[in-house]
C-alpha cells in the first residue's frame, strides 16, 4: 500500500506541472488590456506613454520567457505574483477566501453523500416501485435544475419563512451556528446535483452487482440477506461510486463559481468572476492554478482511498 | 445441400422507439415544441420580448401574472412570457451549436487518436486527462476571458466555443474507447490495404460508425450547454442585454423582487429545468435504446 501511495504521489507532480505551464500558455499567450481598463477606470484622459509606463511596471512588457521563468520559479514557494488590479500579492488574495469555499465544498460533499447513499440504495431495493420511482424523479431534477436558480428559490424560501442570516461571514469557530445558517443554503443548491449523481451510480452499480454470481451464492449457502447486501453488494457497488465523487468535485468546484455569487458569499469562485470581469490575468491565472490542483489532489487521496478498499488496484500498478 | 437459415433483422423505426422508449418520446415531444416556439417566436409570442412599459413593473407594484401578462412582467414592464419565447431562441441556438462543435471536435480527436495508436494516442490521452482537471465552468469562463466578443449575425460566437471546448475531452475519450474495438476489424485493414489515407480511413470508415455515441453524447450535452449558457448569461459573462437570455433574466433580479416579485425568478429557472430535463430524458433513452452499455 506504501508503495503503491508513493508511486501515484509522484506521478502527481508532472500532471501539476504539465498543468501550470497550459495555463501560463493559455493566459499569456493572449493580449489583455487590464492596464487601459485600470486607468481609465480611475477616470480622464490616458496617454499611451502612461499605459506603456504602467505595464513595464507590473512586468507585463517583459519577454515571454522571461514572464514565463519568473512565473515557474515562483511556484514551487508558492509565489503566484501580484494582483493586477489590487496589487496585493495573488496567493494572500486567495488564502484570505479559500477557507469559506473549503468548507462550503466540504458540506455539500458531506450532505450529498449522507442523504445519496440512503436514496440510492432504496431505490436499488425497491427497484420498480413507487419509491424507487419517486427518488428517480428527485434525482433526475438535480442534473436538470441550474444550482444558482436552486439558491434563488431557497433565498426567497428563507425569506417568506423569516428573516435571511446576516451578510458578511460568520467564521466557523466564532459563532458556528451563524455560520451554519450561512453556509447550508449555498451547500444544498450546490450539493443537489451531486446527492443525484452519486444517488443514481449507486443505485445502477447496486443493480449491477446484485445480479452476479456470487450474490447468488452468497443467498445460496443460506446467508441473511442483510449480509448479502451490506457485505457483498454494498462493499463492490461502493467503488464506482467513489470514483463518482471524485469526478463529481470538479463540478462542484464549477458550482461554486455561479453559488457564491447569488448567495454574495466572498469565496474564490466569486473571484474567479471579479478577475474575469476586471481582465486581472494573474489573478486569474493563480485561480485556475489552485482549483485544478485541488481537484488533482482529492483524485490523489479518492484513488490511494479505492485502493485501500480494493486490494485489485493495489497489485495491478 | 444444407440450406443457411436466415434471420432477417428488422429495422428499427421511429415507431419502436415511441413503443419502448416513452419517457424519451415525451422529452422529444418537449424538444420539438421548444423548437417551433423558438422558430415562430414572433407569431407565438403575445409581445414583442424587448417592448418596455413601465406601468407594468413590478417597481411601481405591477407586474403581476394576469390575463394581459400570462407569467407576469420584468422590472422594466416587458412580458415574461415573450422573453422566454425569444430566449428559447438564444438556448437553442446555443445549446446546439456548441454540443455539435464540441462533439465533432471530440469525435475527431478522438478517432484519430485511436486509429494511429502508440505515441500519439499516449500524447492526445495525457492532454485530455490534463483538460480533464479543469471544472467545466472554469474552462468555459476563462475561454471567455481570452476570446473577444463576437456577434455574428445575432450568435455569441465566443460563448459558443467557450462552452464547446470544456465538452470536447469529455467526448474524445468515450468516441476513442468506441473507436478502438473498430480499428480492430478487417475492413479497417481492408481499407489501408487499399492505400486509402489516413484522414480518408478515419472520416469515411471510422467516423461513421461511431455515430450512436456521438448522437447520445450530442443530445446529452445540448442540455448540459443549455444549463452551461445560462450560468454564464446569470454571471454576466455570457450574452448581453438585449438579447433574450434565461439566465440573464435571473441575473438583472434585484434583492427586492424576492419578496415582491417572485414570477420573475420562478419561471426562467423553470424554463431552463424543463429544457435540459426534456435532452436529458431524450439522451438516456436514446443510450438505453442504441446502446445500454455506453458509460458517459
């Protein structure tokens, strides 16, 4: 297992790397007028000097080499450059929201697995009937309903039944119930679409593996049949699913991006919108650099996970 | 003599699909009227989507569903009911362009990989698995932020490949698993024999073979581009006034409107839920019916 954690750690790194250099060719590559944008924001006339002036400031005038060693030298200690627009250094502007979206990622992954697995088993179980036709009906909406729509509909829930919690953010370990009230809104209208795909994987692979062999052999030597499903049905149909979430994240991450905006939330999805809106391309660029190293990650820990479930994996590598 | 029994197969029609398919004939139905509505919008609708009448706002208390305006009016008195009409339009539009750019694109790179096997297909694998790390909204938006706007006739050709590109790996990897069971075949060997070339080989003896797939992911991801156009359209990033957009629609709902005006948010979000539900139901059948084994 030592081993086999080692190796896929390792294989880690060139993916990361590969990954900074398509993003630094993606948002270099391309001209952006961030400077004009800045100034004349602040209002008058601007001279071309002026603009010229500013951009050999922020570096921008640089040759692309130079911009990209720059650029990959400061990664490894975690220097993602300055913010065109705010001009504070990119890795403060995002470690000051990573933490709400962290944990706004984390509850809706924890509400979707807690409420999926329930509904994606009885609708395995009781293939056919009404609840199994009910829970499909449920989970087919969540792959249908935008999330930011959802959030809508759950703020003007909120509001005809009472007061909305208050804006800015309440830090979980200040006043977690606050923070709770805050925080579960966004994670529903983000977590209902995974709750359904996670529900209805389990639910196909249950299906799955209840119609193999050793299911029937299992029924045949006279097991209880809590055992059949729990021991041999649950424990084969459990690692597709993970691998659903795992894929899934990624989507969540996306959601992220539109829900923090409705609900106002000041995570880094809703930077991810103000530094495409403001064109501030290093910002951009060290968004982008974090959440596809996350989701590199938490496939990391989703495959060393379904290798400790299934020692298969293990030896095939 | 023995004589060699022969077994005829039937081929399938419409017909058995509506038979053994009803949830996704009834997604087809849907699909067809969103259709026509989008088409005839100017006869359909009662008003024309972009007509401003400000006794009819819901800032001055108006507004509200009635006769005069089925699902009500917007903040600057225009009638809901026409814009989503006109936004159908811009869904569609949309929705089908770019899910047939992405899977053309997908099918070929995928295809095409397969075909020549080894190196190339190692290179092409280890891009998509890249491609693959980026959420789909993120690619999109950032496609978005390198891409100058351009219209052309009415189309928002940069949301289109903006929402094209993120499907694109995602359909060369399923097109690629199908194509390399087909390389395999005699025909395939038959056809190099021949001398073809490669690009003739693919186009003319791959491709064509691989259109299940390509026809379930294509219907699938019309919705997902549907749902995709809308998130970006609410963000700001997407269309722009005045163009009739689902999820601009949402996207210009002011704070108080929550309270007072809630036809303004309801029927939008439902239109874009009735819209990729309708694909959504078309493509599993559509799998379910063509081929149940495809994993998406």
């Amino acid at each position: 297992m030592l081993k086999y954690a080692i190796k896929r750690i390792l294989l880690m790194i060139p993916t990361l790397l590969a990954v900074a250099v398509l993003v630094f060719l993606v948002l270099r590559v391309v001209p952006g007028d961030i400077v004009e944008l800045k100034l004349t924001a602040e209002g008058g006339e601007v001279s071309l000097e002026q603009i010229e002036a500013e951009k050999t400031r922020l570096g921008l005038n640089d040759p692309l080499h130079i911009q990209f060693i720059k650029y990959m030298s400061g990664l490894p200690k975690g220097d993602l450059g300055i913010s065109l627009w705010t001009e504070e250094p990119v890795s403060e502007e995002i470690s000051a929201r990573i933490g709400l979206s962290f944990e706004l990622a984390l509850l809706s992954t924890f509400l979707a697995v807690i409420i999926a697995f329930p509904l994606g088993t009885l609708s395995a179980l009781f293939r056919g009937t009404f609840v199994d036709y009910i829970i499909r009906i449920i989970t087919i909406g969540g792959i249908a309903v935008p999330s930011f729509w959802l959030g809508m509909l759950l703020i003007m829930l909120v509001l005809s039944f009472g007061k909305l919690p208050p804006l800015g953010t309440v830090s979980l370990f200040v006043d977690p119930l606050t923070n709770f009230n805050q925080m579960i809104w966004p994670a529903i209208s983000v977590g209902y679409r995974y709750t359904s795909v996670v529900s209805r994987m389990l639910r196909s692979s249950i299906l799955e593996v209840l119609s193999e062999d050793y299911i029937r052999t299992a029924r045949a030597k006279g097991l209880y049949e809590k055992v059949v499903i729990v021991k041999h049905g649950m424990r084969n149909a459990l690692l597709p699913t993970i691998t659903v979430i795992g894929l899934e994240f990624a989507f969540l991450l996306g959601g992220l991006v539109v829900t923090e905006s409705v609900f106002n939330l000041n995570g880094i999805g809703k930077l991810f919108v103000d530094s495409v809106v403001r064109n501030d391309l290093n910002l951009l660029q060290g968004l982008v650099l974090t959440v596809a190293t996350s989701f590199v990650v938490i496939n990391l820990i989703i495959d060393l996970f379904y290798a400790a479930l299934d020692p298969r994996i293990r030896y095939q590598s | 003599m023995n004589e060699i029994p022969l077994k005829i197969q039937k081929r399938r029609t419409i017909l058995d699909f509506i038979i053994q398919q009803p949830l996704g004939f009834i997604g087809l139905i849907m699909i067809i009227i969103m259709f026509a509505a989008a088409i005839f919008a100017p006869h359909v609708a009662p008003f024309n989507p972009e007509d401003v009448d400000f006794e009819a706002s819901p800032a001055l208390g108006g507004g509200q569903p009635s006769w005069e305006h089925l699902l009500g009016a917007d903040a600057f008195g225009r009638d809901i009911l026409s814009r989503l009409i006109y936004g159908a339009r811009t869904a569609l539009s949309i929705g089908f362009l770019s899910a047939m750019l992405g899977c053309t694109i997908g099918a070929i790179i995928g295809t095409t990989s397969a075909f020549y096997g080894g190196k190339v297909d190692l290179i092409i694998q280890r891009f998509i698995d890249l491609m693959l790390s980026f959420p789909i909204v993120v690619l999109a938006i950032v496609v978005i932020a390198i891409f100058p706007k351009t219209v052309v006739v009415g189309i928002d050709i940069n949301v289109i490949i903006a929402i094209a590109i993120p499907f694109t790996p995602k359909v060369a990897r399923v097109i690629r698993a199908q194509a390399l069971t087909i390389v395999t075949l005699p025909y395939i060997d038959a056809a190099k024999a021949s001398g073809y070339s490669a690009s003739r080989i693919i186009f003319r003896h791959i491709l064509p073979n691989v259109s299940a797939p390509f026809l379930i992911m294509l219907t699938a991801f019309i919705g997902q581009a549907i749902l995709l156009e809308a998130s970006l359209s609410y963000l700001g990033l997407g269309v722009v006034e005045p163009t009739p957009s689902w999820g601009l629609m949402l996207s210009g709902v002011n704070s108080d409107y929550y309270r007072t005006a809630a036809w303004m948010i309801i029927y939008p979000g439902l239109a874009v839920s009735i819209a990729v539900f309708s694909f959504n139901l078309l493509g599993d059948s559509l799998r379910d019916w063509l081929d149940p084994k495809l994993k998406l």
